[in-house]
C-alpha cells in the first residue's frame, strides 16, 4: 500500500493552485466538476495533491497538515524567503537529528517540511 495524494479543501480555487504553483514547484495535471465541487490535481517531485473548491465559509483548518520530507530544510526556507513565505513555526531541531518547519497555506492549512538525515 502506498499514499495516492493529499486533499485539501480550499475557499479560492485559483489562489491555491498559484500557490503551490510558486511554492512547491507543482503543476496542474487535472481539472473536472465532481458533484457541486470543482477539483483540481496538481502534481511534481513526486507528491500529487488534490485540491477541492468547497461550497462553505472560509473558516481555517488547524488540526490537518500535510508533511513532506526535503533533503535540505536551509534550502527550502531561503527559496520559500525569496518568495516572500515566513515560517508559522520552527525551524525547529528535534532530539532525533531531524529538522522541521511548519507554513500556512491558502486556507489555513499546516506544511511541514522535515529534514531526516542525520549529522
């Protein structure tokens, strides 16, 4: 068994495909009406996220994140930096060796970013 994709309900289609357009380097693969949502893939370096225009009120979601292992976390925050992106959290060094930072997406949405190489 293995992890198709990651859903995420958004409130403004077009501003989270820009977003993880600009930020993760994706690339819209599909797009199609399910029912009364409009659905959107986007996909690249391996991950595939599906993106789900709901029909409710904003409201931020603080309990879902998404965590996507990189192989070097200075790197991914200096390219998000130039993109004008802040951490929400960290970047924290956790007892194990690992690294992570945490940013907020569109909707409120949690992205973490872990380092799990070892010095």
């Amino acid at each position: 068994m293995k992890v198709h994709h990651f859903g995420i309900e958004v409130s403004n289609l077009e501003e989270s495909i820009s977003f993880y357009i600009n930020i993760l380097n994706l690339e819209v693969c599909s797009k199609f009406q399910f029912m009364d949502e409009e659905i959107v893939f986007l996909s690249g370096n391996g991950l595939l996220i599906e993106l789900i225009k709901r029909n409710l009120p904003t409201m931020k979601l603080t309990s879902t994140h998404l965590a996507l292992e990189i192989e070097n976390l200075e790197e991914m925050i200096s390219h998000f930096k130039s993109k004008g992106l802040v951490p929400v959290e960290g970047p924290y060094q956790l007892s194990n060796g690992w690294k992570t930072v945490f940013y907020e997406g569109v909707d409120g949405e949690i992205l973490e970013f872990l380092e799990t190489k070892y010095d």
